[in-house]
C-alpha cells in the first residue's frame, strides 16, 4: 500500500506541472478573457489539484484551490466577466499554492486567510454587475436537473490514496442527493479483503448545475471507476408529459438487467426489429446490416478505450536522480566496450571480434535510448517566461508581448535546469534595456506593444536558443565610450561591432544611465557567459540599432556522452567535441615556411590563425614532420588546432577533473580511453578565448 510519504512525494511532482499548466492559462487567459477553452483548462487544472491535495492529506491546499475552483466556475457559467484584476488575483492564488506546495504552510496562512476573504468578496460585486450587463453564457440555465449517477470503483482505489467518500460528499453539495449504496458484491467477513473497495453506487441528483460540473466530481477517478452521468429530466425542457420510461427500461439502461433478460420478461411481445419485418417495413437483410452495424461500432469503440487505457497505464514517472545513475552505468558500460574491441583488435580472434561487434553495436542503442529518455521540451522552460514578461511589464510601465517558438525542441534535462537563470537574465536585460518605452516607440513609428521573442531549434548536433527583442538595439559608440571609460580598450583602437558587442559580457560593464530593481548594475551578462560556457555552449551577439538585438545560445544535446574527435600529441590523447570540429587538413614543413613566421595557414583559399596544443600544454618531445590542424569554430570564427596525429571518433564519456584542475582553462573534463589510460576533453572555445587574449596582450 503507498505511504503518505510516498503521495507527498507523488503529489508534489504531479502538482509542479498542473502548476505550470494553470499558468500558462491564466497569462494566456489575460490577453484572451473570452476564451472558454482557457477557463475550461484553469478550472480543470484547479479541480486537479484539489483533488490531489485531498488525496495526499494537504488540507490547506484542498480548501484554498476551492476557494479559485468556485470562482472560476462562475466564470464558466458567465456570472463573472474575465478582467486584468481577475487574473492578478488567479496569479497570486497560484504563487501562493506554490509555496504551500513547497511546505510554507505555515508562513502562508495569513496570507492564505487574505487571499481567501479577496475571493469570496470578488464573486457577489462581479455578479451584479454581470448578470445586468452580459447575457448568459450558451448552455447555462438556471432550471433544475435530474441527472443519474453510477459510480463503480475499481477493487484497488483505496490504494491510491481516493477517498471515495468524498466524492459523494462533493455530490451531495450540488442538491438534493439520493444515494443507494449496492452489497451485492460484498464477501464474507472471512474473505473481506480491508484494502479493497467492495461497494458500488447509484446517486439520484437534483441539482442546477451542468454536466460538466458533476463529471468534473469525478476527474481523478476516471481511470480507476466506472462512472455514467445521464441527464434523466430538464426543466427547461419543453416535456410536460407523466409518462416517463418504463420500469424494464430504465433498469436496462441503468444496467441492473440484460436486454435477453428483458426480453425474457417480455416474452410475449415481439422483437421492434420482428415488427418492423413483419409490418413489410423492412427486409430481414436490411435488418441484420444494421445489427451488424451497431456491433461493428461498438467493438470498435471499446477497442479504442482499451487501446487509450494501455497507453495511459504504459506511462511512469522516474526520478532525476535514477535516470542519471542509469546514464553513468551507461557511461561505464561504454568504456568497458572500447576495451573489449581493443583487446578484440590485438588478439585477432574472430569469435571475440565478432561479439566486441555485437556489444559495441547493443551499447551504442542503450546509449542512444537511455540520452534521449533525458530529453524533455524546453517548452517546459519556456512556460514560466511568461509569467515574468507579464510582471516585468507590469513594473516597467511597458506593453511587451512574449512569442515563443520552437517548444517541443529537446534537450538534456540537466542542460535545461541549469539553463532557465541565463534566460531570466536574458529575458529582463531584453526588456528593461531592449524595449522603450511606449511613448518612445510611437514616435519612431513602431507598435507601442514590444516583442520579446524566444526561440529554440535544433542545429546538428547543438540546440540554438534565441532571445531577441525589436527594441533600440545595442548602441556600438556607447559600448565603445563605455570602455574606454573603464580601461578596457585605449582611446586609439578601433574594433569591429562584433568586438564591441562581446564587451557587454565583461564583469561590472553596463551601459544603462540609471539602476533599477531589474537591471543596470553589470551583473548579470558575464554571469550568463560563464554558465553558458559552463554547459560547453557559446554566446553570440547580433543587433542593429534602432532595430533590436538578438543573443543566440549555442548548446550541446547533452552533457554526458558526447562524440569526440581522438587526437594525439606527443603520448598525450586529448579529445576535441565533434560538434565544433568542421574538417582536419595537413600542416607541412613547407605550409609553415610559406606564413613567414605566422601561425596561420591558408585553408581554401581563407587564412586561418590556429595555435599547436603541444605549446600551449608544455608537451615535451619534437613535433612530427607532418603535423594535423583540427579546424574549429567559435564565437562565429574558424580557428585551428595543432596536433600531431588524428586518431579518429570516439564515443567520449565524459568524468569531471579533480578539485586541483578546477581553475585550469582550456580543459572541460577527461575520459578513459580503451586501454585504460585517460585523455583530456579539451574546452575549445575557452582555449581559443583565451589565445586570443594572449595574442591581444602581445
């Protein structure tokens, strides 16, 4: 049976993303208040976390997220126009079922009590206003109902933490509620089974409100239950006739008897489809292609729900921390696998070559379906963006508008969880600094409302994020008065603006004249720089003043098993990222007397600087005759590598550097190889960076 600890843990993670959910609706719901597919969704999402909540003991959330249902379905039966104020006050009933959420019951309850007391007082003042003024909405009626209810539990739901008794309690809230509880299927004290649910029910419900309101009762329980909702009597019907469905019928249609029973009783009376024969109304062929029909569909019909029920059920939910622990014995799995087809080559045994195939081939698929497991959308992260375009607007005084593309592109969840605080940077910088203001930009003939834009695409074997705005866009001669001012470049250098545009990235440089609670102080950039780089990824710049700017991530698909590019110096193996390596030439005697004393080779018919790694990490020995430049790019710019020989691909694990080589640039981690022995996974762009500046300082 699953503890309460164990659906306080179920909950939590269930309630995270209906969270999400809810807001995304709401933000989406401001812009569009007459959208009932959006107040659908709110209520939805309310009504299931409510009932999560319930089931998983957390009281004050049960009561609070009723509070926000209540309103929202006077919203949906159109007695409350949607308005900002609403939504403001649907946002702060959010933030705060967060916090609870996260366990801040406690210093939330006055809040809590607050924000309860702002609720009830919103629906009766929302009322009058809109019962005279807007019409009701299409499907609402204010007369009476008669529905039948039947709601069988699975034997099993108490195992899920449901509490069946309030759902008829829940019922029984909407009107007059009679309840006949069935124990035909009850057993005997010995073979009573105390975690099974043995009872059924019928409910007979009077009651006002629509059908999707009583079904709604019933949302967690769908795929543990067999409910039926039929509507049995209207009010508003034009019906005024006694009669009503026979005694027989209405125990058919309730279930409690077979049709061949019926008809059993009935045996006397013939069959309608014997009448209609019989009257020449129909033939008897006629007759079978629509029994035949009714059958066909109702298979169909029911292999459907069962096809959707496997699919529902073929679904789990894993822990993080399990799925890395299955990418590192992956990880362990692939070195293991490179020895084995190391010590397959050296003994030249067939059979044993044979299998290092075999497990080489098997590894590589395990490999590739235990990544792409990691993958989530980065939709996920876009999502809680347009909550914080929405406030920043709100404080900043400024009409912004988030659009997003690009939300089913995946990514490695460990690159998307240590990427959502560079794009808040990002995103803030975009409109505090990015957007002017409204009055600004009418009279530069531009909408008053901005754009912040947002989007993700896949790129080989890299996923490229964008943040770009239609704001003023970086202005080069201030960036250039900037940093001269701060020493960073002399009076008499002249740098080109993608030059210029890389000095924003720089710890303490800001251009913006005053500070604000959003941005201003210079911190911010060089950290999204570093925690880019961090990821193995690359910032780039492009902006157009008076147009806008655009900041481009360039971000690895994972951070845990790459392809490399082997490559020795000297007995050293390093490894270069496949993903920044566009093609390998030959460096010759003759190549390097031709540059005169450069470092540069002729590559194409295009000069390409490039620096030899057996310099730069103080390898010892002579350099070959024929040396191998790897060809890479950074920061939009071809640089080469110098090595002595390329090995080949290679499927790099990738294992973090002790604490000493923390501080050591030029280096993202190490691997071990087949034989055993290890190679270090040089950091491109960090290493070309830095020969740049060397070269600069020179």
């Amino acid at each position: 049976m699953i503890s309460n600890d164990q659906l306080a843990v179920m909950f939590r993670e269930e309630a995270g993303e209906h969270l999400t959910d809810l807001e995304g609706a709401l933000l989406s719901l401001d812009g569009d208040p007459e959208n009932h597919d959006l107040v659908a969704q709110i209520f939805r999402s309310l009504h299931t976390i409510k009932g999560s909540a319930g089931m998983a003991g957390f009281e004050d959330i049960t009561k609070f997220t009723h509070e926000m249902e209540a309103v929202f379905v006077d919203v949906r039966e159109g007695r409350i126009p949607v308005d900002k104020v609403l939504v403001a006050l649907a946002l702060e009933g959010m933030d705060l079922i967060k916090r609870m959420v996260a366990g801040e019951q406690e210093s939330t309850r006055s809040l809590a009590t607050s924000l309860t007391l702002r609720l009830r007082g919103y629906s009766p003042e929302k009322k009058a206003e809109s019962v005279a003024a807007k019409p009701k909405a299409p499907g609402v009626t204010g007369g009476e109902k008669i529905y039948r209810v039947f709601f069988k539990p699975n034997r099993d739901i108490f195992l899920n933490g449901t509490n069946v008794l309030g759902i008829l309690e829940e019922l029984a809230g909407f009107g007059k509620c009679q309840v006949v509880a069935h124990t035909a299927e009850l057993p005997g004290l010995a073979e009573l089974d105390p975690e099974a649910c043995h009872l059924f029910w019928d409910v007979l419900l009077n009651t006002t409100r629509s059908l999707d309101d009583i079904r709604d009762v019933f949302i967690f329980v769908e795929g543990y239950a067999t409910i039926r909702v039929d509507l049995v009597d209207d009010a508003d019907s034009r019906e005024s006739s006694t009669d009503y469905k026979k005694l027989g019928e209405i125990l058919e249609e309730q279930g409690h008897i077979t049709t061949a029973q019926l008809q059993s009783a009935l045996a006397e009376q013939k069959r309608v489809g014997d009448l209609l024969v019989k009257q020449g109304a129909v033939t008897p062929d006629i007759l079978a292609c629509a029994v035949m029909e009714q059958q066909a569909v109702r298979e169909a019909r029911a292999k459907r729900g069962e096809k959707a029920k496997v699919e529902a059920e073929a679904s789990i939910r894993v822990s993080a921390g399990k799925l890395d622990s299955l990418v590192d014995l992956v990880g362990e799995l692939v070195i293991a696998q490179a020895r084995l087809a190391q010590i397959a080559g050296q003994t030249g045994d067939l059979h044993l070559s044979a299998i290092a195939e075999d497990i080489g081939r098997l590894s590589a698929d395990l490999r590739d379906n235990t990544l792409n497991i990691r993958m989530v959308p980065i939709g996920t992260t876009f999502s809680r963006f347009k909550r914080l375009v929405h406030d920043l607007s709100r404080d900043l005084g400024k009409s912004i508008d988030l659009v997003t593309e690009g939300a089913d592109t995946e990514l490695d969840k460990t690159v998307i969880d240590r990427l959502a605080d560079p794009l808040v940077h990002l995103i803030r910088n975009s409109c505090d600094h990015g957007i002017e203001a409204n009055e600004t930009r009418l009279a530069n003939d531009k909408r008053a409302m901005g754009t912040v834009r947002l989007v993700a695409y896949q790129s080989g074997p890299s996923v490229i994020i964008e943040i770009g705005d239609d704001g003023a866009g970086l202005d080069p001669e201030a960036i250039r008065r900037k940093a001269i001012a701060q020493g960073l470049i002399d009076a008499d250098v002249v740098l080109p603006e993608r030059e210029l545009f890389k000095l924003i990235f720089l710890p303490g440089f800001s251009t913006a004249k005053t500070v604000s609670n959003v941005s201003g102080r210079g911190v911010g950039m060089d950290v999204v720089k570093r925690s880019i780089e961090a990821l193995r990824g690359q910032v780039e710049i492009e902006s157009q003043k008076g147009q806008g700017t655009v900041i481009r991530l360039r971000l690895p698909l994972t951070l845990a098993i790459i392809e490399g590019l082997l490559v020795s110096v000297g007995d050293n193996r390093y490894v270069l990222p496949m993903s920044l390596v566009e093609e390998c030439v030959e460096l010759s005697a003759q190549d390097i007397e031709a540059a005169h004393g450069n470092t540069m080779a002729t590559v194409r018919g295009e000069l390409v600087p490039y620096l030899r790694l057996r310099q730069w990490f103080g390898v010892s020995g002579e350099r070959p005759a024929l040396e191998q430049i790897a060809i890479a790019t950074s920061e939009g710019a071809r640089f080469g590598l110098v090595v002595d020989s390329v090995i080949g691909q290679h499927q790099t694990v990738i294992k973090t550097l002790g604490r000493m080589y923390h501080d050591v640039r030029g280096l993202s981690g190490a691997t071990i190889l087949g034989d055993g022995t290890l190679a270090l996974i040089v950091d491109v762009p960090a290493l070309i960076h830095q020969a740049r500046e060397a070269a600069h300082a020179a």
